[in-house]
C-alpha cells in the first residue's frame, strides 16, 4: 500500500463515521455502522478519489461523497449476500456477520438503509453540490447497483450455482455483479473531475479491465487464501458449487489471465491522457497483488 | 373511487410496465414484476401526480416518474417485509408473495434492485428532467426510504413485537414506517409542480395528516376486514402481536382518531392556497373510506 493511500484511508473512515448515524430509530444505525466501519479495504473509495484527481479540476469534497456512496452500496450488498438465503456466511472481514451479530430482520433493514443513505449522499443540496453533478452521480450509482449491474450479477451467480457455464457467460456475471461498482466507482470520481470525452471513455475502460482483474484474483484467492488472510470464510466458492475462473481454466491460467487483464488496464490509463494517472495505476497494481 | 383516478390509473400501470424491465440477467426482472404490476392500488403515485397539477405550473414528464418512483419504493419494501425473517407472510394483493412465487433470494435481490431502478428513474438525464429536480426528487426519496424514514420505522415496528408502547411512540413509528413515503409521495409531486413557499408546507401537513389517518385506518381494517377485501392475510397484527391504534385506543376511538387527522388533512389543503387541491382531497376521502 502506498503512502496517498495511507493517508486517504483515515479521510475515508472519518467521513463514513460521521455519515452513518449513530443515533438513529431501533439501533438501525449501530447495525448499519457494525456493516460499514472499521474493516473495508476501502478499495471502492480509493478508486473514486484517484479518478477525481486524474484530471486538474477535482471537486474533492463531491469526489468524497462519492467515494463514501459507492462504499455502502458494497457494504450493503456484503450484509445482504451474507444472509442465510443467499451464501449464508458467519465471518466477514474477521467479524461475525451483520445477521449473526443482530439478527436477520435487522441486517435485511440495515442494508435497506444503506442502500437509501448511499444515495442520500450524493444529493447534499444545490449549496454543496452542482445539481447536474449530483444527478450525474445518482444516475451512475443507480445503473451500477441495479438489475443491469451488481443485483442483476448476483442473480445469475444463484441461477450459476452448480451449473456448468461457459467462460463468456462467468465474464458476463462478474462483470455485473462485482464489476459494475467498480467501473461505477472510477467513473463517479471521473464525474466529480470533470473527466469528458475520450479521456472518460479511457478511464471506463480501465474501470471494466480492472473490475474483471479483481474478479480473477478474488477466484484465486479463494483457492489459496486462508480465513486469517482474507477475514472471511475461504474455499467458500467450492464448497458451494460456485463456478470460478479457477475451475474453469486452472490456477494457471486464471493467474495468467489476471496478468494479462491488469495489462489491459494500465494501458487503458495511458490512452486516457490525463495528468494524473499514477494513483490510477497503483491500484490496479494494489489489485493484482492482493496475496495471489 | 373518482373518473380522474380510473383515467390515470392506466397510465401509471403503462409507465411502470414500461419502466421495470421485462428482459433481465437470470429473470431478475420477472420477479421485480411480479412484485409491481397488476394489484397495487397506486395511492403514492396518485398523491404524487394530485400533487404536481396543484399549482399551474406542473411538469407531467416528471410527475409521473416520481409517481413511478414511490411506487417502486413500496413494492421493494413489500417484497422485504414479507420475508420469513420479517412478517413471512405468503399472500398480498391476493397473490402468493414474491419469495413464495420465486425464492427468498431473489425476492431479495428484487426488492434491492426496485429500490435502485426508483433513483434510477429520476435522474434520466439533464434533456429530459432538469437536474435540479432530479437532486430535490432524489434527495426526497432518500431521506424517506432510509434510516430517518422507511427503514427507520420498520426497525421500530420490528423492536416493538410483544411490546407495550405508548400512543407517542406509535405515532412516532408509523411517521416513519409508512408516513414517511406518504408525505414524499406529495413533496415530489409538489415539486413537480413547482410548489414553494407557504403553499410546500401546507402539502408537507397534508402529507403528515394523511399518512397517519392512513396507518390508522390500516390498523382498524386488519381488524374488521377480511382477506378477499384487503388482499392479504387479515388479523396478522394481532397474532403477530404488533401494537396497533385499535389495541391502544379501542374500535370507536381509533375511528374517531381516523376522522380527525383526515379533517387535518382536508384543512391543510384548504390553508395551502394553491389553485387545484380538488384531487388531494378526493385521495383524503380514499384513504378514510377504506371499507372501515
């Protein structure tokens, strides 16, 4: 991890912790605060706030908001994918999960809501934020984390489950279900960097390169992590029948592909022209490293 | 039920068929579907499209959108709530539930993306809506949907089963729980319309008034309705043991209560001074007039 990553990392917690109420009806806020805080790797926020930077005319505080939005519509989808009707998984980043901790009722509400305050966020008013940005934003959250992206993924990872698909087809359902936010991440901040044309189409790109690469790597990991070093449950994919990019091509060949992918996207940031495209590259780097 | 509801009636069912997607990953789409069309009975939008031809000035395009939008809102919540981890509950709109017709996971996932396809529907692009009121419509809906609003109040709802609550407390809950999304439904039509001022507190009273007379006369119908009139299992709140208007104040109490917040409701439009609040009030005499 480089140190602008170091140093964003606390900025993020900050304004996640004074976003997500603490005082709230029900204890609905403790709960949606056990899902977001203390835990992330963050990546999501990282990706927003390098995009914003990529270009000179960075809105920093909107870049902020954004980067806090796209985070808890991915924690919200962790509290909801870890419910028993879905992977019903106990551990997540070395935590008892959200429904473990408070109850199904009570995560199913909490991921609700984050959905909502994910948001709620990007609309501060007209004083905080341009409207034409905050519609921007709205709009490209919505698309990522709807039936044609991150829901829409997760339901053909159920439909996939001891099915034997096609490599298009897996490609098809990560970038969907993971890829989407991903892309929508890199491109909110782009929006919040006033990133246009073909340099925008450069970094959706390297948003769809690098989305595909985490997907691999994560496969990977699966298969050779352990619980200490992933914080949750790992072998998880196997043991639900869960079709992977290991499976499908053999560790190998899924390494190779993450390589080659991770290639794709650093060029991708090359072509965008931009100025300041090194924290870009850094974290595909920070993905193609993660432990595999 | 008045001409003017029958006449729009088929429009709003026309823009939902239009608006919740028919082709979806892994029939996604089908199951959000069968949660929104052909049953509801389109109170939200109605108050919102009532609400938008209050002054001279409302813009259809957009009204009907955030009529669309609210309703989305409440079918996801629908969906959730009759979860087994929730009310299991197995018929609404005299229909099977939508985790009985299609699993408890992709009920799930339905509801998820609804709530995201409603924010996707008031940000369709600066040609088409301005920007502006896309944030207000978003910012709205938001704040209703999430921790202060829905979700809030169900998390309430949820804490109080078995409970003995003051009147306070269950006022407090069901303007959240259901009050919240009522009085949106209104805003967002008055800002649609381009309601200000003096004229966008009396609506925001309007709304307020009518979603607790709603939530009363709910709770007197689960008593002495049955399910072929409701559409859903009746008696539920009394054996799920959830604190309600007529066990706290008694049958003839709580319809006195009903009539008196309606005459709030008719007042509040009478005080707002705008030029078209005929179709309000009919929604008002809708709402009392639920067979109690």
């Amino acid at each position: 991890m480089k140190p602008w990553m170091r140093a964003e990392l606390p900025k993020v917690e900050a304004a996640l912790d004074a976003w997500v109420p603490a005082e709230s009806p029900a204890q609905l806020g403790e709960a949606m605060r056990y899902a977001v805080l203390d835990g992330g790797k963050r990546l999501r926020p990282l990706l927003a706030l390098a995009a914003a930077r990529s270009a000179d005319a960075g809105d920093e505080s909107a870049a902020m908001r954004a980067a806090c939005a796209v985070e808890l519509i991915h924690a919200y989808s962790l509290v909801h994918d870890d419910l028993p009707c879905m992977d019903n998984d106990v551990l997540r980043r070395g935590k008892p999960t959200v429904h473990v901790q408070y109850g199904q009722a009570q995560a199913l509400l909490a991921g609700d809501a984050l959905q909502a305050l994910a948001f709620e966020l990007l609309v501060p008013g007209d004083d905080i934020m341009p409207p034409g940005l905050s519609a921007q934003l709205c709009r490209l959250l919505a698309q990522a984390a709807g039936v044609q992206g991150m829901a829409g993924g997760q339901a053909i990872d159920l439909a996939c489950v001891g099915q034997t698909i096609t490599r298009a087809q897996l490609e098809h359902m990560h970038r969907l279900k993971t890829g989407a936010l991903l892309k929508a991440s890199v491109l909110m901040g782009a929006a919040c960097g006033g990133v246009t044309g073909d340099a925008w189409l450069a970094l959706m790109q390297y948003g769809n390169h690098l989305g595909l690469a985490f997907q691999v790597v994560d496969d990977i990991l699966d298969v050779v992590g352990d619980a200490a070093t992933l914080g949750k449950t790992a072998g998880k994919d196997a043991l639900n029948d869960k079709p992977t990019y290991v499976a499908l091509l053999g560790l190998d060949a899924a390494r190779a592909f993450a390589d080659q992918t991770l290639a794709a996207a650093h060029a991708a940031l090359e072509a965008s022209q931009l100025p300041h495209v090194q924290a870009l590259h850094e974290l595909a780097d920070l993905v193609g490293g993660r432990n595999h």
